[in-house]
C-alpha cells in the first residue's frame, strides 16, 4: 500500500465515469416538515474500468464542512435550480452517508417536492471533490483504490442518471471555483447525458492537504438563518439563496424585509386581469351603496359586488359595505394612456394608483419607512436580538461556537377607519377623473390616519402603538418639559449611534410648533446668526427632516401642557402593513338635506419597529 494518490489512479481517473447509485429512502420522508432523508455514498466497491474504487465512509475520511454550512439540493446539476437546503449529515453504522434536506416552498420546490413523495425523483447524485486515495490491493490484474479523503460539496436529484444501473453521478459543475487538490487530479464532471464538460482543478505541492472550507461562523450563519426563516411566509425560499450566497444574519434581514417590501406573500390578489381591473368602477360601487333601493344601481354595479365578494373570500372577512379588490387599489388612472381610460376625457391627470396616492400622503414615505401591501395573514419580520461572541484563540485551536439571539416583530390586522364627504350628483358621474379624485381624497384621509398612528398610535384600544409608544424618552427637556435647542439635537443622534444603530436612513420627524421653535433658537444662543433649524433640504445638523402635525403637540409632563415631540432615527426600520382590501361604507342619510354622501374607508394596518435602537426621541418639547 502508499499513502499518496498512486501515478495509475492519477492518469486514469479523467477517462473514468464517476458514478454510483442511491435512492430517496421515502420512508423517511416528513411531508409536514417538508424534510427528506437521502443517502448518497456507501463503501460498496465500484468497477471504474481500469480501477476499483471504494469510498471511505468514516468521519476523518469524509469532509462535511461544505454540506453542514448550508450546501443545496439541485436538480440536474443546474446551480440555479435551488429547491432544498442540507440540514444535516451523519454516516450510519451500515456505512451509509445520508443527508437530511428541507424542501422550500417556491413553486418550483413544492413541484419537486411532490414528485420526490409520489416516487417520481428517485435518483440522487453528489458533486464531490477527491483529496487522497490509498492502493488498497490487486486482484484478477486489477487495482482496487480506496479513497480515504473526499469532500462532497453539492446534492441533486437528477432525472436521467448518469448510469441507469447505478443511478449517481458524482461531479464537480465547471461553474464552480477549483478547489485545491493533489497533482494531476482532475475534478471530474458528470457523464455526457448530464450534458457536462470535465474542468481541470488548480494545484498545491504534493502532500499538501486540501484546506478545509468548514467554520463556525459559516454553520452559525446557516443554522441562524434557517430558524428566522422558519416563521415567514415565502422564507425558506429566502433562506436558501441567502446561505448559498454566504449571507450573515443580519444580510439576510436586510433581503428579507427588501423582499417583504417588494412582493407580499402571499398575495391578496382575485385573480381579475388588467381588463377586468380597469373596468372596476368606485364610483359605480359607491352609488349602489348610497341609494340601495335603486335597481339600475344595483345592477350597474353587479361586477364590482361579485369581485368584492371574491376578495371577502380571499381575505376570510365580511365586508360592512363593498371591498376593493388589491389589482384595483394598484391599477394606474393616467389620462394620456387610452387603455388607463385616456379616451374618455379631455385632461390630464396624475399618474399613480391608490395605494401610491395612500403612501405619498404621508411624510413616512418620503423618510423611508417600510410599506407592506396586499398581505394576507399575520406576518413575522425577523430581528436579532443579541450577537454572537468572537474569540481569541491560539493557534491550531478552534473558537467556541457561539450565536445570536434571533426574535421577531409580529404583526396582525388592526382596522382603521376615516371618512370623506362626497356629493351625490358626483358620484353620478362616470368620468375617469371623478374616479381618481375619490380615490385621491379617500387616500389622504386614509394616509392621515395610518401616519398618525405609526408616530403615537397606541393609546386606545385596537390601535396599532407608534413610535412614541415603543420607545421611551431618551433625551429629556426637563421636569416640567423643556425647550428644544442644539443640544437636544445633539443628544437624540448620540443615543442612537450609542447603540449602534446609526444607519440607514437617518432623518428627524416633528410638528410645525418645534420647527418654528428651533427655527427661532440660536445654536451658540442669542444673537449669534446661526440657527438650530436652517435653511435647505437638510435643515437639522445634515440629516433630513419632515413635518407633520400627525406629531402629537398636546403631551404633558408635569405641570407642563402642549408638549411636542422630536423623533430622529432609522426611519427604514419602521414597517406599515396593510392588509389587502379597502372596505368602503356609505352613509346617504347623516348630510341628506344637502345631497353630501359620507363615504368611511376601513382598512386593516399594523405598525412594527424592527429594532427599538434606531429611533431616539424627545417627547416634553416645549414650543411657547
């Protein structure tokens, strides 16, 4: 025997087809955990033509770092067909390598997933790298090698099998980087039915190990990830692309609320198609509504009560009066495009649909708060709520294991309702501009008082709680209140970079009586030409600032009344979610003498703050 790769093995390793057959075991499949166990690799001895090779099945020969950090399942080979992620890796006593892998829930997964269950997939292949092999013996003028230092790194289900008879082919896809090997070992790629070419591997000197690509931060990663992931909608998805992207914790929040933000899951949708969506009328609804004893109204309006019942449906919800469905609050409502309604009037209008025209009505939106629409269900945003710990070790010695507290913000459905005032003989128009400014002013009064309880909600009951409700005060105007100067400016940006979270998009929020106030106060006191409050885009200290009276200006505090309160922070870490489906009720009676409809708009919403660290406050502002 020799304890180095022998010359015979080298030369005739790049003609040889690497293969071996395993199948799903589907006795171990957990349908509701959506996990599978897989074995792919035994030491059953396997005839390469010009060798036999066995591969060593025991913990010091076989490398786990690459699956145990969070290495995928494909099909065929193809690293964009992502549809499970390694959980684990053991080698049992009948010396039988088996991994357990979890399943996403994308649509590609879930079709895979069924046909791992209905015993279509049975095939299993493994991409694997050989480090070091031992002459083992000879027999009958053969040579039998066994490998004692191989390292798989990828698993697939494949549906044409390198070998029939054998069923796995082993191989490393050119796309991958070349890991370092022993001279002249090539790194071998499937057979020609899995349509691959062979690559060559970089080299080190001989005798030099192959470094290991296992470490503790990269199984925390993994392992913290697929936890967080666990209670999203859509996250395992998520969690999966974010691991074979070598993502940290707090990367994959980032992705996950960027993805949240950006595509709902899951939607609130009816299904209406974008003729369908145009053809939706509010007005037509409202007027059914106003006069119920009106048959022509009713049955002008028939297809906006069949797809609000659809949306009830959807929403699992009972309308009090006609719910709009979601593809209605995002269509478009532009004059000068004939398929938005430009044929039907003269003038032009503003582009954008009810849900633009809800967030644009507030100054959250121009701070950069996050806005989740369409939703469906309670959601979960993950947050870390501690870290892990980094060592001093020496050398040749391995830091402890260690990682972050992982919590979450939760949110569910709370309903909100404002009204407007509209004339009846306007609702009996049916031009596109009537219809957009109903939707504009239900928008406004909707937008006013969503923002106002995202900045102080929280004090009655069934209220989302705000900003000023999450976090306590942590710059003080004094006993009784204090006035707003420099240094309170000063001190709300230093409690948040204190705690590290001065990031993102950092701006202040108040009301008009404190940017008159710190309009009027001198930085170095009176008379010194230089005001807290400047002139320009980004008045305070560089950072922007936006007005809104939806900043409480009637707090108390001690013997001081009508205080205000200043608010700096990460405006990206406050989320509003709303759920799918504007409820809208008419009440033709209150204002009937004057032939003024009230139209109330409901609408389910929930505010979150991702971490109570990225917002400072000051909230006993005295103005006068």
């Amino acid at each position: 025997m020799t304890s180095s790769l022998p010359q015979a093995l080298r030369e005739h390793l790049p003609t040889g087809q690497l293969k071996r057959a395993f199948i799903v075991e589907r006795a171990s499949i957990d349908e509701e955990a959506r996990t599978v166990k897989l074995a792919f690799a035994s030491e059953t001895p396997v005839n390469r033509g010009w060798f036999t090779e066995v591969l060593d099945l025991s913990r010091k020969s076989m490398r786990t770092g690459r699956l145990t950090a969070g290495a995928n399942l494909l099909c065929d080979h193809d690293t964009r067909d992502v549809v499970a992620v390694v959980e684990s890796v053991e080698i049992g006593s009948d010396k039988v390598a088996r991994a357990v892998v979890r399943f996403g829930r994308s649509v590609r997964a879930e079709e895979v997933f069924r046909d791992v269950i209905d015993g279509i997939r049975v095939n299993v292949s493994v991409g694997y790298i050989i480090h070091e092999a031992i002459l083992e013996g000879t027999k009958d003028g053969s040579d039998t090698y066994r490998v004692t230092d191989w390292e798989p790194f990828e698993l697939s289900l494949v549906s044409v099998p390198a070998d029939a008879t054998v069923g796995v082919g082993r191989s490393l896809p050119a796309e991958l980087p070349a890991v370092p090997s022993l001279p002249s070992l090539p790194l071998v790629t499937p057979s020609s039915t899995e349509n691959r070419a062979m690559t060559t591997p970089a080299t080190t000197p001989a005798g030099t190990p192959a470094p290991t690509i296992e470490t503790t931060a990269q199984r925390n990663h993994a392992a913290e990830i697929s936890k967080i992931a666990a209670a999203m909608p859509g996250g395992a998805e998520l969690a999966m692309r974010s691991i074979q992207a070598g993502h940290t914790v707090e990367q994959f929040q980032a992705e996950a609320i960027r993805t949240l933000s950006n595509k709902p899951v899951p939607t609130a949708d009816i299904g209406l198609t974008p003729k369908e969506t145009r053809r939706f009328s509010m007005v037509r609804a409202l007027n059914a509504l106003a006069n119920p004893g009106d048959v022509t109204a009713r049955n002008a309006a028939a297809f906006e009560f069949e797809c609000s019942n659809a949306t009830a449906t959807k929403l699992g919800k009972t309308s009090r009066g006609i719910l709009i469905p979601f593809e209605v609050q995002k269509r478009d409502m532009v004059v000068g495009t004939a398929a938005a309604g430009g044929n039907l009037v003269g003038t032009d209008l503003m582009a954008g649909d009810f849900i633009t025209i809800l967030r644009d009505a507030m100054v959250l939106n121009t701070l950069g708060a996050r806005f989740l629409s369409g939703l469906v269900g309670n959601i979960a945003i993950p947050k870390q709520t501690g870290s892990g710990s980094a060592y001093w070790v020496a050398e040749g010695q391995a830091p402890d294991e260690s990682s972050a507290a992982i919590g979450q913000v939760a949110m569910s459905p709370k309903t909100v309702g404002a009204f407007t005032d509209i004339s009846r003989k306007l609702l009996l128009q049916s031009s596109i501009d009537v219809e957009s400014f109903v939707s504009s002013d239900l928008a406004m009064v909707l937008g006013l008082a969503i923002q106002r309880a995202a900045i102080a909600g929280g004090s009655v009951a069934n209220e989302p709680s705000g900003i000023l409700a999450k976090i306590a005060a942590s710059v003080l105007g004094g006993a009784n209140g204090g006035a707003p100067d420099w240094d309170s400016v000063v001190d709300l940006e230093t409690a948040v970079s204190v705690a590290n979270a001065d990031v993102g998009t950092l701006a202040y929020l108040t009301n008009a009586k404190v940017r008159g106030k710190l309009k009027k106060t001198f930085v170095d006191g009176p008379g010194t030409g230089e005001r807290v409050w400047q002139k320009g885009s980004e008045p305070l200290n560089g950072y922007r600032a936006a007005v809104t009276n939806g900043v409480p200006s009637n707090l108390t505090k001690g013997t001081g009344t009508n205080l205000s309160a200043l608010i700096f922070g990460n405006f990206a870490d406050l989320v509003i979610a709303m759920w799918g489906g504007l409820d809208l009720m008419v009440d033709p009676y209150t204002h009937s003498t004057t032939g003024t409809v009230r139209v109330t708009a409901l609408q389910d919403v929930d505010v979150g703050v991702r971490n109570i660290e990225s917002f400072a406050t000051m909230e006993d502002a005295a103005t006068v």
